[in-house]
C-alpha cells in the first residue's frame, strides 16, 4: 500500500480533490439534476430488446463514428442540423473533453463566466490548459460588454458559455452569444445541458450555427432525456470541428450498447420529453413558492432552482439532508440548489426547508 502524495503523479495534479457531488442512498434525491422520472415498463422492454440485439455482436467493434446516432441526434436536434454537424461521446462531459484535448492543451487557456459548472475548469485543467475566471454580473447574468472586456483581456482559446447557467439557472440571451462569437479569438463553447427546460421564448445557441464555423453547441442525454445512466452527449458545431475531434477521440469510445441504447431513447423521445413540461411547471411553482417563504430566488430556464441567501448554509443543507432529502451544497457561498422532482418529492422538499431554516 503507499499513498496518493507518494506516487509520481503530474505536479499540476497534486493536492486537488476529484469531483464529488455526494451520492447517498436517502429517500429523496435532489442533487445533481436528474430526471426523476424512470423509464416506463413499455420503453425499459424496448431499451432490453435493443441490447439483446446488439448483444449477439459484441465480439466486434462498434460504429467508430456512430453513424446512425448522429443522424438521430441531429434529427432531434432540428434547426437543419445534419449528421456531418453532430458528434456523440460518453456524456457531455467526455465531449468537453475532447473539446479541451482538441482545441486547449499546454500554453493555451479556457474562460468561463462564474459562477457556472464546476467540471468546465476541472476537465480544462486535466487537459494542461490554463483556465481563467471571469464572473457573471450580480443578477447571474452575463451584460455583453461585461463578456467582451473580459475575452478582450484575457484573449483565451476557449471560452465556455453556459445557457441555461448551471447551478443559478439563468440562460444567456443570443445578443451576448453573438457578441461573445465576434470577438472571441478561438472557439466559443455553449454548453446547452439545460435546453429543453427552456422557458417559452428563449432561443438556442443552435439558430447561430450558420456563419459561426467556431461555435459549439454541447447537450446531453442526462437531464431532459432522462437518460442519466447511459452516459450521452453530444455537440452541434461545423463539420470541421467533427474532423479535429476525430484527431483526438479514443477508437470506438462509444459502445455498441451504448448506441443501441441512446437511439431506442431517441425514438421514443415522446415519452422520455413527456415529462418536460410538468417538470417545468413544477419548477415555476418552486420558485413562486420559495419567493413566498421570503427567500431570494434566481430566474430558473432550467430543472433546477438556486436559493439562498443562508450565511450558514451548511446547516440548511444538513437539516434538509436529515430529513431524508439530499440537496446540493453548490454555486455562491450563501445559496443552495434544488433539482425539481415529482410533486411527492417537492412536497418532501418544502416540509424539510421550513422545518430546517
Ligand atoms: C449535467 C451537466 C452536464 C452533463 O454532463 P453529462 O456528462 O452529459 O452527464 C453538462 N453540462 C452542464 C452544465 C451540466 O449541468
């Protein structure tokens, strides 16, 4: 047996801590933006059917370039999106990565606007890039000039836009993406994770895909799909950005299983989405119920809620935590996230909060 600090590990990676939200068994699960809703008994036999036939093949390799789930995906997608324009991997966070391997690396560095999601700096440090934060305005908005100034100082690589922002759930409007897109230097990443949860009228980094060849737009299977254990996602970008990921991507990273699994989600995209909509209105009512109770609330677009402001809100977070309801202790220091669940779930939620402040 030795130890962590006596092997000869990478100097920049000594004395860092791995990403950790925690994962324990409680009654009730609201920390890392699940869909709460499992897979009905009609699409878990599907999804079975899908693997068995797979499963007969498994001695051979899969679709390098998961042909077929691309051209699902960029179905889904719509906004004339084409195959050629698609590229999947395990999880959007794998996609980052390959962003980073590709485009960052040693002497080259990636912005992102904090607060937002803790593994843009993390997959961007493990990849030997320099990451540089810039910070959102008050509100957890980003002003255009704000985002300008910063990317004119800092003239980074990448920069990571988050739309809708995890964890404040503020979503980005296209003017400050456009602004950002004309005078980033490098590519521009929008990581859209959120998207579906959109409320009416905000639009997606997608429509700016046409005339952008540096853009990327990044979603996943994870949150909206609720395909969280299937581990996919993917990017919208110009069919060049597909060719430089090409150069960096491990031989058959995705799995036939794991192919065969998304597109038998795709298809049934009419269920797996069903549940948008009560998610959204569930989340709504949260809002207006937390504004209630008196506390401040951020704008949410997404299917989650920051909520603050606690200046001890590692008491809340325990309080609600003995109460059987696992919340996440995340974003600025006097503020907490809460996924949306079911109703049961939310019901849950409220008793813990008022019992626990
Ligand atoms: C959850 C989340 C992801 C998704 O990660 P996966 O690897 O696809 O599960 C990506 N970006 C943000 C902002 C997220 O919150």
């Amino acid at each position: 047996m030795t130890s962590l600090s006596e092997l000869p590990i990478r100097d920049d990676l000594r004395g860092r801590e791995p990403y950790g939200a925690p994962q324990l068994d409680v009654p009730v699960r609201l920390n890392t933006n699940e869909n709460p809703y499992p897979p009905s008994p009609r699409l878990v036999e599907a999804l079975g059917r899908a693997v068995a036939d797979v499963a007969g093949g498994l001695n051979r390799y899969p679709d390098r370039d998961a042909v077929e789930l691309r051209k699902d995906l960029a179905d889904y997608l719509g906004h004339g999106v084409t195959a050629r324009q698609v590229w999947a991997a395990n999880g959007s966070n794998e996609i980052i990565q390959q962003i980073l391997q590709a485009f960052g690396g040693p002497g080259r560095s990636a912005l992102g606007f904090e607060p937002s999601y803790s593994m843009h700096p993390i997959i961007t440090r493990v990849s030997g890039t320099e990451w540089i934060d810039a910070y959102r305005d008050e509100d957890f908005g980003l002003e255009a000039e704000r985002a300008v100034a910063a990317i004119e100082e800092h003239r980074p690589d990448i920069v990571f836009l988050t739309s809708p922002n995890n964890p404040t759930g503020t979503s980005l409007p296209l003017e400050a993406i456009e602004a950002v897109l004309a005078v980033a230097p490098g590519m521009v990443v929008v990581d859209e994770a959120y998207a579906e949860f959109r409320r009416e009228g905000t639009p997606s980094a997608l429509s700016l895909l046409p005339g952008h060849p540096r853009l990327i737009v990044t979603r996943t299977m994870s949150k909206a799909f609720a395909m969280a254990g299937t581990r996919v996602g993917y990017l919208a970008a110009d069919p060049a950005v597909i060719d430089a990921l090409l150069l960096v991507r491990l031989p058959y990273h995705l799995s036939a299983v794991t192919q065969a699994v998304a597109r038998t989600a795709i298809a049934h995209q009419d269920e797996l989405l069903g549940a948008v909509e009560a998610l959204r209105a569930e989340r709504d009512a949260l809002v207006g119920w937390l504004r209630g109770e008196g506390f401040e609330v951020a704008d949410s677009d997404a299917n989650f809620v920051l909520f603050g402001r606690f200046p001890d809100r590692r008491a809340v977070w325990q309080g609600v935590l003995d109460r059987g309801v696992l919340i996440r202790e995340v974003g600025p220091p006097e503020w907490l996230r809460v996924s949306v669940g079911t109703p049961e779930e939310m019901a849950a939620f409220r008793a813990a909060l008022k019992e626990s402040v």
